[in-house]
C-alpha cells in the first residue's frame, strides 16, 4: 500500500531496538489486516484515513494520503472520509486532516505535472 520505497526506508531505518515493532506491523497490519478478504484495498485506505485523522495522527495521514496513488482511493474519496471526520470526530481533525491532504496533493501534483 505504502510503496517499496517506505517499506525499503523502514527496514534500512529499523535497529536491533525497533526490529520488532517492525516485524510486528508488517505481520499484522500489511499481512494480516490489509490482506483480508472483506474490503478492497480502496475500502480499508479511506477508513484508515478516516481513523487516522480521527486520532489526530498528521504524519500516517499524509503517509496514507500519499499511498492512495497504490490503493486506488480517489481524492473524493477521501474528502467523503473528512467529512465523516467532521461530524463524528469533530471539525478540527477534520480541518487538519484537509490541510495535510492539500499539502500532500501539491507534493504529488508537483511530482508528476
């Protein structure tokens, strides 16, 4: 979902530390939870905005933003998640997840215009 060059960046970062923690959200999240049956790759990237940005977690929203380009969740897509941010998690999670979402689009924009 994230791209070779996040999974390459993360084992080159990874020490004999965090090793594990490694090894246990690449077995858990990409292995087990990303790989099921019951949602497509486009289903689980916008719920997983949408959760991410409820948390208030700024940098995996841009990091999931970004990986949308390899699942195939599209920028409505993920305006629809925001908006269920909004009314179920509050406007400012919302607000600051749209900001990191403009930013990352200029990024990728810019990359590829």
């Amino acid at each position: 979902m994230l791209g070779e060059a996040h999974v390459d960046r993360a084992v080159d970062a990874a020490t004999d530390f965090d090793q594990p923690f490694q090894q246990l959200i690449t077995e858990a999240a990409w292995g087990t939870v990303w790989a099921r049956p019951g949602l497509s790759k486009r289903e689980r990237s916008i719920v997983t905005l949408a959760l991410l940005a409820a948390l208030g977690h700024d940098e995996e929203v841009a990091m999931h933003v970004r990986a949308t380009a390899n699942t195939g969740a599209s920028r409505e897509d993920i305006c629809e998640a925001f908006l269920h941010v909004a009314i179920y998690a509050g406007v400012p999670a919302a607000n600051r997840a749209f900001k990191i979402a403009k930013e990352v689009f200029a990024q990728m924009d810019g990359a590829h215009g």
